[in-house]
C-alpha cells in the first residue's frame, strides 16, 4: 500500500510540469496552491482508510487509482489546443524552475507541510501572471487609435478571438468569476474606434473640388431664367429663357439674358438642359443656339415645343435635341443630371439633381405639388426623400408663391369652375384666354365644351403651335370632333363655340388685345360674348392686363377673372409646400430663386424658421458667382450679366442708352435745327429754321420757334467772332442756348438736334 501511496505522489508530481490553460489565465510548470493542497489532502484522507481496511481486499486499489484520477480531472481543466508553433516553447521556458520544485517537493518528509510551503510561492506567481495579462491588453487601446481608419478597423478583428465559452463548456468553472477580465480585452480597440468615426466626421467635412453656381438671369425677377455650372473645368446651363419688355423698353419685343460670359467660357460648355416649356424658360434658346451649337437635353413635350421655336428661326436639324424621361441620368463632364417629375402647369416638368464631386445639388424649377393631376402623375416626392436622406448640399428652389400662404389648389378646381361659367354663358359666345403652354387648362377647356354641346377654335400664333404639338405627343386629348378652324367659326351660332386664344397677360400684339381694340382680324368683340381670363397677372403685368379687360368691357362683353371666379389655379408653390421640399431635402444650404427680392426674402425666412442657420441660406443676384466646396460657400466674385434687347430683328443693337433717347423722345419730344454757313467766313447763309416733333403745335407757339431762332442765330454769331469753327463746339453751344430758352418757357426739356452744313 505504501508503494501506491509513493506512485499516486510521482503522478500529481509528474501533473505539476504540465501546461493548461484556463479561462483565468494561463497555467505553466505548477499546479496552483489550491489544487496541490486539494490533491494532498485527498492521500492523507485515503491513507487513514486504507490502514484500517482488511489485507484480503486488493480489489479498492484500482477503485482508488480510478477515484484519484477522475479528483484530479475536475481540478485539472483540459488543455485547449496549442498552435504547434507555440506548444515546444512554454515548457521550454518554464522547465527548469519545474524540475527544481520537484526536487524540493521529494526532499520534503511531509506532504502537507510542502503544500503549505507551496502555497504562498504560487500565489504572487498567479497574480503576477494576471496582471502581466491585463498590462499586455491594455497598450493595445491607443496603438489602435493611431492607426489609420482602414487599419484601426483590422485592428478590431481580436472580436473573433472569444474562446472563452468553449473553455467553459470543457468544465473549467473556476474561470467563469473572471471572465470579465477577457470581455475588457476584446473592448480594448473602442477607443481606436471612437478615432475612426471623428476621422470619418472630419472626412465629410474635408473640402471637395468646388463647384461654381452662377445665375446669369432670373434672379431678383420673373423671367429671362438660366443658371450656369461650373466644376472641373466643365460647364452646362439650365434654362435659357426670355421677359417680356415692361413700359419703360419703348419699342422692344423681347429681353433675353447676356451671353458674354459664355462666350468667354465656350469651349467649357456640355450644353443646356431644360426643366420645362414655358417661354421665361426656352424662349431665348433660338437665339443662344444661333452662337452655340451644343446639346439641348429635355423632356418629350418640352422638346416638341423647342422644335416649334426652332423652325420659326430656321434652325431646325440644325441642333442636336436629346429626349430624357424623369429618374434618367446624362453625365455632363465631371457631373451629373438627374431628372425628377413635378407638378406644373404644363406637363413633362421636372426638378434636376446634379450630382457633383462637392455634393449633390437640387434645382426645383418651377414646381407645386398637386395630387390629382389633369395629366402626368404626381411629383416624385419619393425621390426627393431619399436624396435627401443620402445629404443634399444644396438647394435652389421656386419663391414666386412665397408670399402665399397654404397650399396651391388642384387644377381640377378649375374644371368645376369652367362647368358653373359654361352654364352661366349658355346663350353666349365664350373667349377663353389663357397661357398658351397651359395644356392642362386647355384639356379642361375642351372638356367642358363638349359637355355643354360646343365646338372649340384656337386663335393666336403661339396657341395653335402649342395645341398642335400636344396634340401630335398624346399629351392634350380633346374630345372627338370637337375641334375647329377659327376660319369655320361663321358655320356655328355663337352659343355654340368657345375661342381659346392667347392675351391672358394683355401683351400688346397678343389675340386678346386686338380684339379688345377691334384689331383682330377674324375675331370681333360684341355685346354677346362672354370672356375669361384664366390667368393670374404676372407681377408687373397688372396695369396691361387691368387695361384689356377695361377695353373689353367698353365692348359691351361679359368679363370674368381671377378675383371673380376660380378661373385660374397657379402653377407655382405656396408656402406649405415650400416647406415640404426642404423638410424632405434638407439641404446644408439654401438658394431661394425664381422670384423679385421680395419674393426671395420671404422663401428665406420660410428656411429659417424652419431651423436652418442664417449663414447658410443666400438671396443671389445675376452674375454673382456662388462657389460650393462642401465645407463652405464662396460669393466674392461677379460676372458679365444683365439684359439683351430685340427691337424687330435686331438683337442687342438697342441698349440702355437707345433706350433712353426713346424715352426722352416720348416725354418731351424733339427740335431739329437746320442752319447753313459759309465754309470759309464762318458767316449765316442761310437759316436758322426749327422742326419740332413732339415739343409743341407749331401753329399755337409760332412767337415761341420765331425767339429760338434769333437765339440759334446769336449763339452762331457769338462762335464766329471767337474764330470758332469745330462742328462739335458750334452744335454744342446751340443746343445749350436752346435748351435753356426752352426750359424757361414750358418747363420742358426735348431733345435738341443742331444740323449745320457747310458750303
């Protein structure tokens, strides 16, 4: 028995030179103090057993070896596997210190007194070994925060290392008190983490290559819209349109914007995207590609009606015209355009999103948000949402409707209207009015009439052209039969016709304005008819319009108008859904557009109440160039901008100060001074004699002309006698002398052209 005693002891001996690992920490050479203690305690318990046990009985002893080795697999946690990289040299470096404790443990004649020898020396060994383990996780912390991010997010992969509940599931129980020791090393890259995604918030904010917005027209006014981008050395506009002239541009007929500074910048330009058909937004396009032939990109009516105005000014075939459909993509150099359908008052609008390397930028164009449309679908205000989600860097959006509050009424409140008015004007022939792009209105128009049993004509240039295309695109669908020639209009009883014609905005040469002065050639205005204006004034068109219609009722006609009836329903955003598209956008900064001053300080303060910041939200003005890097905006620098003018088929040939001659001309009128003199003496030989035009009745202010002539002739005589012969001085000092008579006497100042001959 006492040889048992002996193999049982070289057994735990021989168990103390093994290495394990538990889930505390990692064990090599020597049992810990409590198991070395567990297993001694457990012989000399058995010791006292087996001495009082019977000879005979042999049998226990493989029982007791059995018992003993099962004791010490509960207190000896199963190694885990070792790489065999690793596994020679543990023992290697723990070996001798090994061999050493078992010399001292066979020299020892106790073996509970080499227990609790044993026990004070492993304890500082295991916790010197803990603690070891914790200071190599720690360093780990910011040598992963100085990595870059790609590399602080490989440093992360220790995640992967939680062996720790295997270890568990092999029996070591111990281990399980001290597992938070483990889950504090698999946190340890968090720091580095934390790094990583200010690196990524500073990485938003990192400057880009800018992009440059330029307003070259429809800024602090309706009209005459075209927006230049610049990024990269690349360029494209959006829009190109035209205004109308107001009463101070005597004579013109059109205003457009001033090229000059895409002319500086040609070779730069991708070419003109368009986000509509009306005329502030493609009627300077004939004249813009007459200069610069370049891509137009557009949707399928907008491109119809471009083909129109092409046509017209023989350029048809001459320009390439690219058909786009809303959620399709052009790339225009270093950007791109997206196209996004809206709400307008002409069908195939759409808002543009450019995508460019600073960031994306919307540009609503004209828009309002209207749920049940006459034709098309419904804004994609989805698509809105989701750029918005993804960061908008900016936005430039529609301020005509900024002053008004709510929301844009649906056009089919317009229908009713029309149906109510038709039943009024049942005995009565009824003119229509309206904007001649306005497809929806005119498919109301025709609509009604044939509900109410009539024929439907158009009358004006643009009307017909517009009607026609609309017609050929599938986009107007009128009822069968119900169109007519206005040339048929004699074959029908005039309660059975509507005339739809153009005038809504009371342009002078317009269908509506001559017939409000019986001009119109097919069309006269009596007592019988009734008239609609289905428009709003634009702002500045008020007195033009206010006049037709007073025009139209000195006729004898019925006239009806916006502030009568819902006859008209705007194409434009009121302020609740100005609100929806930046709450669904939310860009990092706003440009108001498309508006007077007003109209954009009203759009801005909509943004801010809103919650944007104050210096992120910008009222513009034309030729002021906006920079964009992603970080900031730059608006230190102007460009080239202002206003063409087109008197008949000149183009730029009447300017401010033309413009000004004309208006003095129409104030106060015109003397013309005609004298002869001898080239040699300098003496009168004939004249001074006064032509006036305009100043005054030459019958009624005969005393008046005959005074101006004998001070024409004094100044002349004066220059003579001061040996003054230059043609310039000579007209200057009669026209000073002149104007100074004549302003004494009427208060009036016209203008004063001397013509001097020589002979």
């Amino acid at each position: 028995m006492g040889s048992f005693f002996l193999c049982l002891k070289r057994i735990i001996a021989q168990c103390t030179e093994v290495n394990f690992v538990t889930d505390e920490k990692k064990v090599g050479g020597k049992l810990t103090a409590e198991q070395l203690e567990l297993g001694l305690d457990f012989l000399e318990k058995r010791s006292v057993v087996e001495r009082n046990a019977q000879p005979k009985q042999k049998k226990p002893k493989a029982a007791v070896k059995d018992v003993a080795a099962r004791l010490l697999q509960k207190a000896l946690p199963k190694q885990p596997d070792v790489p065999a990289t690793q596994a020679p040299e543990q023992p290697q470096q723990v070996k001798q210190p090994e061999k050493q404790a078992q010399r001292r443990k066979k020299n020892s004649t106790a073996g509970v007194s080499a227990a609790n020898k044993a026990e004070p020396a492993n304890k500082p060994a295991a916790n010197a070994a803990l603690q070891q383990k914790k200071k190599s996780a720690k360093p780990q912390q910011p040598s992963a925060g100085k990595q870059p991010e790609r590399q602080a997010e490989k440093n992360q992969q220790p995640e992967k290392k939680p062996e720790a509940p295997k270890q568990n599931r092999r029996g070591a129980k111990p281990a399980q008190a001290k597992a938070p020791v483990q889950e504090t090393a698999i946190q340890a890259p968090a720091p580095g983490g934390k790094k990583g995604k200010k690196g990524q918030k500073g990485a938003k904010e990192q400057r880009k290559p800018p992009v440059r917005i330029i307003p070259l027209g429809g800024m602090l006014e309706v009209g005459k819209n075209m927006t230049a981008y610049e990024c990269q050395g690349d360029m494209f506009l959006v829009d190109c349109g035209m205004t109308f002239p107001d009463e101070q541009m005597l004579g013109v007929d059109l205003v457009l914007p001033d090229f000059s500074y895409i002319a500086k910048n040609r070779d730069r330009l991708r070419g003109v995207v368009i986000t509509h058909g009306h005329e502030d937004h493609i009627g300077a396009l004939p004249y813009f590609l007459k200069e610069y032939n370049v891509p137009v990109y557009a949707t399928k009516l907008t491109i119809g009606l471009i083909e129109n105005k092409l046509r017209e000014h023989g350029l048809y075939g001459k320009v390439k015209l690219v058909q786009i459909a809303p959620r399709e993509t052009i790339k225009l150099g270093c950007m791109e355009v997206e196209f996004i359908r809206v709400n307008h008052s002409i069908p195939d609008a759409v808002a543009l999103a450019i995508h460019t390397p600073a960031g994306v930028i919307i540009q609503t164009g004209d828009f309002k948000i209207d749920y049940t449309p006459i034709i098309g679908d419904i804004i994609d205000l989805a698509r809105f949402g989701e750029l918005g989600s993804h960061g908008v860097l900016a936005l430039l959006s529609d301020s005509t409707n900024a002053e008004r509050p709510g929301f844009t009424p649906t056009e089919r409140t317009v229908g009713e209207s029309f149906d109510k008015l038709f039943k009024q004007a049942a005995e009565k022939r009824i003119i229509v009015a309206t904007f001649s792009s306005n497809v929806h209105r005119i498919q109301l128009i025709c609509e009604a009439a044939a509900k109410h049993g009539r024929k439907v004509a158009v009358s004006g240039r643009s009307m017909v052209n517009v009607v026609a295309t609309a017609i050929e695109l599938g986009y107007l669908t009128p009822p069968k039969d119900v169109m007519i020639d206005i040339d048929d209009l004699n074959r029908y009883r005039p309660d059975q016709v509507v005339i739809i014609t153009t005038g809504s905005q009371g342009e002078p040469m317009s269908a509506l304005s001559r017939m409000s002065t019986n001009d119109h050639r097919k069309v006269s205005v009596s007592p019988g008819d009734f008239i609609i204006i289905s428009a709003t004034p634009i702002p500045g068109n008020e007195k033009t319009v206010g006049r037709v219609v007073n025009e139209l009722m000195r006729l004898g006609a019925d006239v009806i108008y916006e502030r009568m009836y819902e006859v008209h329903v705007s194409g434009h955003a009121c302020q609740e859904e100005l609100k929806i598209m930046l709450a669904l956008t939310r860009p990092k900064f706003f440009f108001p557009v498309h508006g007077e001053f007003k109209h954009l300080k009203r759009h801005a303060s909509l943004a801010l109440a809103m919650g944007m910041d104050s210096d992120h939200v910008f009222i513009g003005e034309n030729g002021k160039v906006f920079e964009l890097d992603g970080v900031s905006v730059k608006s230190d620098e102007t460009v080239p901008s202002g206003r063409v003018l087109v008197d008949g088929l000149g183009v730029g040939d009447v300017g401010s100060i033309v413009l000004r001659d004309r208006k003095h001309l129409g104030q106060d009128g015109l003397i013309v001074v005609v004298t002869t003199i001898d080239q040699r003496t300098g003496e009168i030989i004939s004249g001074p004699d006064i032509v006036s035009r305009g100043f005054v009745y030459v019958r009624e202010a005969e005393d008046m002309l005959s005074e101006a002539k004998n001070i024409a002739r004094q100044a002349l005589e004066e220059c003579r006698r001061n040996n003054v012969h230059e043609w310039g001085t000579l007209k200057n000092q009669v026209r000073d002398a002149l104007s100074s008579y004549f302003y004494s006497r009427t208060k009036r100042s016209p203008m004063i052209l001397p013509v001097i001959q020589e002979i």
